[in-house]
C-alpha cells in the first residue's frame, strides 16, 4: 500500500460515514427509532471530522509515506472500511421503510453479519479503528479535542444496553418531532448535541 492509496482508503471510508450521516439526517420526522440508533447517528459526524482532517494533513505528505507506516496502517483500514460498510447497510435497511417492519430487517441484518454487529458494537470499533489510523506515530493530524471526543464515544456507546429484540423485551422505538442532531462547530473540534430523547447524551465543548 502505498501513501496515495492510504488517502484513497481514508477517502472511501468518509464516504460511507457521510452516506450514513445523510440517510439518519434525511429520515422522516415522525420516524420511531431506537435510541441506539439515534446516538449512533448523532455521534457520526464526529468520525468524519477527525478522517476529513487525517485526509488534508496527509494530502501533502503522501509521496513521503514511509513504506513501513503505510503497511501498518493497511489492516486497519481494511478493517473500517468493511465495519463501516455493514453500519451503513444497517442504516439502509432499517431507518427508511415502515416502522413496523424496522425490528425484522434489524434482526435479519445482524444475524446475517453475527456477533459484534450491532450498531453500538459497530460504533464503537469503528471509533477505535479511526482512533489508530489518525494517532499514528507518522500521522498524529487529531487534536486533543478530537482525542478526548473520540474516547467519549467509544465510552459511551461501550455504556449502551443493547434494544435488540433478542436481549431485551422489545425493540425500544421511540418517536419524537424536531431535528435529530444539532452540530455546532466549537473550536478546532465539532460540537454534537443530540435533542433525542437518550439520557445524558450531550458533548458539551472540552
């Protein structure tokens, strides 16, 4: 692998982050959706800031890759690309549609992929895998702003009980009007705050 080719998978996987970012953000108002789900789709954004920061820090540098740094960072990538790929596809399958078949296309989708899976477990590997590829010795491009709100996401999708069906009395939809997210830019980092109802899920500037 080569520098141009690390861009190119970091490129690939900000577009699956961002397709997922546009299908939560494009749902329907009155949409009755997991709270899982909505916290997920809330802390997206968060994942495409510290990649799309990653991509412009290394746009200058990609022919001076060192061979060894881009070996290292081939796995990892190739890891969340595919983790990120199954979070859109979930997203795909169960956000647009009818609610009330929202639970099924879930289930089908997470038996089908197997354990580890679901969108909590998917986000928080995906959190990690960015957390390596934007940390690496030779790249360093996060901010401790990004660092410290990517160790928030991963503690608090890790904190998240699991509304999966088969582990809990039912699939917990709840509906509610009004945006979803609200994303305000603090600084050099990003600022989400998520209006849905989901419990003390606010990242306040830090």
């Amino acid at each position: 692998m080569s520098g141009l080719e690390v861009i190119g998978s970091i490129s690939a996987i900000i577009g699956i982050i961002d397709a997922s970012i546009k299908i939560y953000k494009g749902m329907r108002q009155d949409k009755k959706l997991s709270d899982n789900f909505k916290v997920v789709g809330a802390r997206l954004p968060i994942l495409l800031d510290s990649l799309q920061t990653c991509r412009s820090h290394l746009e200058p540098a990609k022919d001076r890759l060192p061979a060894d740094v881009c070996k290292s960072l081939e796995q990892v990538l190739d890891d969340c690309d595919e983790k990120a790929s199954k979070l859109r596809q979930i997203f795909e399958k169960v956000i647009p549609g009818e609610d009330d078949a929202a639970e099924k296309r879930y289930l089908k989708l997470i038996r089908r992929f197997g354990k580890g899976n679901k969108v909590e477990e998917l986000m928080a590997s995906i959190t990690k895998d960015v957390q390596l590829i934007v940390n690496n010795h030779a790249i360093k491009s996060a901010s401790p702003n990004q660092n410290n709100q990517l160790a928030r996401v991963i503690q608090e999708m890790e904190s998240l009980k699991s509304d999966t069906p088969d582990e809990s009395s039912g699939f917990q939809f709840n509906s509610g009007g009004g945006a979803q997210t609200n994303n305000v830019n603090s600084g050099s980092g990003q600022q989400i705050n998520n209006n849905a109802a989901v419990g003390t899920q606010n990242f306040g500037k830090y």
